[in-house]
C-alpha cells in the first residue's frame, strides 16, 4: 500500500559544461524540451507521486530557476529555494536543508530527464526499511554511470561510480532518484564539497547499511550531451500523433511545431521546431530548434540551435549552436560541448 512522502530536493547546481554554448546562457535543467523546461517533467513526475514540497538546491544562475519554474502554485505545490554561496557537491546541498526536512523525503538529480511512478520507489523503501534506496535502470554504457550490483531481495551489496568499462559490475545504473531516511544526512560532512553518488552510497553499502534498489521500466535520460538532448525532445515529441501543417513541407519520422511557428518550402524528419521559430526553404534531420530562431536555405543535421538565433544559408552537422547568434554562409562541423 501506498505511504505518503511528501518531500522532495532536487539538486540544479551544475554548469553543464558538456552542452555549451547553450549552457553559458542558463543552467541544463531548463533548457527547454518540447517547449516546457526539461526540470518541469521531473517536477511533474514528482507531483504524481504525491510530493507536497520541493526544495530546489540552485548553485549556477540561480535566478533563472525562480523565473522560470516559480512558487509551484501553478502545479498546487510549493516550490522553496536553497542557494550555495559555493559549490559544496550534491551531499552538500542536502545537508544545508537538513533542519528543513522530514524522516523520509526524495533527493533527484535535476539535469535528468525522468518519468517513473514515485509511488513504487517509495514502497519499496518503506516496504523493506531501507536507509537509501536508488531508482535503478538498465543502459549499454554503465561505465559512464554509478553502477549497483543488488542481490535478488533488491539489496545492493555493491555500488561503483562510474568504473573503468573493465570494472563494470552491472548494467544497471544509478538513476539519479533517491527515497532517503533522514538520518543519512547525519553522515555527510558538513561545510565541505561532499557527492551523495560518489562518496555517501559506496561508503554506507560497504559499511552494511541498508541500501535498495528498485528496477524501473519508465522514460529515463541523462541530458548531458548533444545526443541526449535530441533524443529527449524526439522521445516527448513522439508520444503525439499529431501532425502540423506546413506550407509545401515533407515531414517524416517525428515532427513537432510549436505555438506560432512557421515552417514552409523544407524537408524535415525527426526535428523538434519550438514555439516563434521560423523554418524557410531547410532541410533538416534530428534537428532541434529553439524559440524564436529563424532560419532559411539551410541544412541542419544532428544539431541542437539555441533561442533567437538567425541561421542564412548554412550547413551544421552534429553541433550546438547558442543563443543569439548569426550564421550565414558557413559550414558548421562538431562545434560546441566541452
């Protein structure tokens, strides 16, 4: 049966250095996937699973989540803020709302992209009176992850942030969501950068405490890279049927136009176009295309295109393109990231 957690953290301090330039303007997790903010679909996921309160623990442009996630009103919860004067690590984070949180709450990571049911997570806690359990999914890259080895009850008894692929103990990774007893706050350090993955669940699974894992079949993407961001916004844009009208265009695979865009004279498969944008005489494939950009006579491959940007005449294969920029005339070949 289903028991109430009604807190949640969700740590967004990160700089998302591996999609500059789009991140030199804001931090990832808003960075928009199909027109709503790629935080919003974690926040949603969590208000299913009956979350009351959610403490968003900023660091990097900060100001930026108060404007574009809000107090929560709109969503019937309440949205609080905690801000780093330095980065102290997402165990760090935590422990500065230790006094402000109950027995049990959620800890996320807040550069993901997740939808799951919160509700089993949290059962499965409670059910086997865990101290931490982690949300665990399987991937075919595992080293890139932290990776945990539960036995059949569900317990780790091995965890390894991101080993060497030699090292790999399984394919099931560290999904980034957590159901947590508050009193495993106690064993993070406080005023000193400390990491909840690396460093608090290896030490307190070799030390025996009870750490679970539960194995779930939702959506779940880490939007870290160009890669993930297409795929992210190709996944979202899937789940409609709908198809868009544009003016003499071939559209195929997954297409979505947002409000007040307008695409004419192109050739588009597997492209997200976002609300203000404007499409002209392109082609384009496992594009995606933020608000308010124009672009005409181009091709665009692989490619993520920040808001506002004018693109005449270009070709851009497997690159990110930032914010108000101007490109005419160029080709564009793996700019961008890190």
């Amino acid at each position: 049966m289903y028991r109430n957690v009604r807190q949640a953290v969700v740590m967004v301090g990160g700089k998302g250095t591996r999609l500059r330039p789009l991140t030199y303007t804001r931090p990832k997790p808003i960075l928009p996937v199909v027109d709503k903010p790629c935080l919003g679909y974690l926040i949603d996921a969590l208000v299913r699973g009956g979350i009351e309160e959610i403490y968003l623990a900023c660091g990097y442009k900060s100001q930026q989540f108060v404007d574009t996630i809000g107090d929560g009103s709109d969503r019937g919860i309440k949205i609080l803020y905690s801000f780093e004067d330095e980065p102290m690590g997402t165990g760090g984070a935590i422990k500065l709302l230790e006094d402000k949180l109950d027995d049990v709450f959620v800890a996320c990571n807040g550069d993901v992209f997740a939808d799951l049911d919160l509700k089993k997570e949290i059962d499965v806690h409670l059910d086997n009176k865990a101290d931490i359990t982690l949300a665990l999914t399987p991937v075919d890259n595992p080293w890139e992850f932290g990776t945990a080895c539960p036995d059949e009850t569900g317990r780790i008894r091995e965890f390894r942030e991101k080993p060497k692929p030699e090292d790999v103990i399984s394919n099931l990774i560290n999904s980034g969501v957590y159901i947590v007893n508050k009193e495993m706050i106690g064993f993070i350090p406080k005023g000193q950068m400390y990491d909840f993955s690396k460093d608090l669940v290896p030490k307190k699974t070799a030390e025996g405490y009870r750490i679970w894992g539960w194995n779930f079949d939702g959506i779940w993407m880490d939007v870290g890279r160009l890669n993930d961001v297409i795929r992210a916004n190709l996944t979202v844009a899937s789940q409609s049927n709908r198809r868009y009208d544009a003016e003499d265009t071939e559209q195929s695979g997954t297409v979505y136009i947002g409000k007040g865009a307008k695409v004419s004279g192109s050739k588009l498969k597997d492209c997200v176009i976002m609300a203000g944008a404007e499409i002209t005489d392109c082609e384009m494939e496992r594009a995606v295309i933020m608000p308010g950009t124009k672009v005409r006579g181009s091709k665009i491959f692989n490619s993520v295109v920040g808001d506002r940007t004018t693109i005449i005449s270009a070709s851009i294969t497997d690159s990110i393109i930032g914010d108000d920029d101007t490109i005419e005339n160029k080709t564009i070949k793996d700019a961008g990231g890190e």
